[in-house]
C-alpha cells in the first residue's frame, strides 16, 4: 500500500454575514502530521480549489509550542500554502485521506465531488479515512458505489453542538455539525465535558471531536494502517 497520507485544508478565509476571519485551525493541522511523518508517512496537502490556504488567527491565539515550532518551518508553512486542487489528485497514491478542521471547510468541504471521490476511492480501496472537529463535515456527502452513505451507521464524533455555542458560532455557521452528522445517520459519540481530547476507531473510520483531539487521530491512523 501507498505510504502517503493526503491532508486536506480549506480555501474559505471569511465567514459570510460576519467581518471576521476563518480559515484551517493550525494546530489541527500540526499535530496530526507530526504523528503521521514520525511514523515515517509522506503527506501532500489538497484544498478544494488548490493553492493557497488562509489560517484562521484565532487557531495562533490558542497555539502551543508544538505549534509555534511548526508555524516557523518554512517547509511546512509553503507546502500549506500551495496545496494540490483536488480534481487533480488522484486517490491510488494514498493509504489514507485527513479532514483537517477549522469553521472555513463549512463553506467548501460538503459539496466539493472531488473531495467526495477521493474519499470513497481511497475508502473502497482499503484505505484510512479520517477527520477531526470541523474537518468531519467532509465526510456528510460521501457515496460508496453502491450509492449508501459512507457514514451510514459508523461510530464517529466531531465538533459537539455544545462547543460550537460555547465559542458563539452556533448562529454563524450554515448548520451544526454533530446535528448534521446525526441526520445523516451516523452514531454520534463525544467526550464526557467540553474540549477534552476524544477520538473514535470504527474500523478505518478515524474520528477526533475537536483540535485538542488531532494527536489521538494521528496515532490511531498510524496504527490503523499498521493493521
């Protein structure tokens, strides 16, 4: 099997009704691909419409030293800022696709077919798929083949209904993701309070419910492929 992840960011940089800036949450980013390149995967980084990928400056406001390192590797600051167009990758290349969150993939991750057709082939092949926080939000219209819905009846979490409230976005977003994710008939799990890291594994399903939870989605990934 490929030993590539493919990391996927958002391209929307601005929440439409608000005067207030959005993008990838950095860290969500930073401490999966640790865990991951450590592992000794590569990663290349797609967006729905390539290029550059805006960081939301609230994800640096709450950044830690591990993110702080990063954001000063020039490496890995380039290569977010000129990610592959997904209608030009191909899936064959990767054992694994990762939603990475932040309120901009509201905007352009459900409905991009390209993201859609990466994930069910890589899916179908045998491959990991996961996401953490708002990065689940990519996963709501995926098809299989056979025309079910890819999460249909998977164990999986994501940004709670709670914490979307307690940061005062739940009346700016276009819907809730563990309200959408309910509907769309997967089996919602989250941590016991707020903000504490929770990952799910239903099989190679890898779900994280919010940015504190991207190393524990990291590590399950790597086992996962292991596996």
């Amino acid at each position: 099997m490929a030993r590539k992840v493919l990391v996927v960011l958002t391209n929307h940089g601005k929440y439409p009704n608000l005067n207030r800036a959005t993008g990838v949450w950095f860290g969500e980013a930073v401490h999966f691909v640790k865990q991951v390149e450590q592992a000794g995967l590569q990663v290349d980084y797609v967006s729905p419409q390539g290029g550059y990928v805006p960081i939301d400056p609230h994800s640096l406001e709450a950044a830690d030293e591990t993110d702080w390192e990063w954001y000063a590797r020039r490496d890995f600051v380039n290569h977010m800022g000129a990610t592959k167009k997904a209608s030009d990758v191909r899936a064959d290349a990767y054992a694994a696709i990762y939603f990475v969150g932040g309120h901009g993939v509201m905007w352009d991750f459900p409905n991009n077919v390209d993201l859609q057709r990466l994930t069910r082939d890589i899916w179908e092949k045998g491959g990991v798929v996961s996401a953490v926080c708002h990065g689940v939000v990519g996963l709501l219209n995926v098809k299989l083949s056979d025309g079910k819905a890819m999460i249909d009846g998977k164990r999986l979490t994501g940004f709670s209904n709670e914490e979307e409230a307690l940061v005062q976005l739940d009346k700016q977003v276009p819907f809730l993701t563990e309200s959408a994710l309910r509907e769309r008939g997967a089996h919602y799990e989250k941590a016991p309070e707020a903000w504490a890291p929770f990952a799910v594994v239903d099989g190679r399903l890898v779900t994280g419910q919010n940015p504190a939870s991207s190393a524990k989605v990291g590590q399950f990934v790597v086992e996962a492929l292991k596996k």
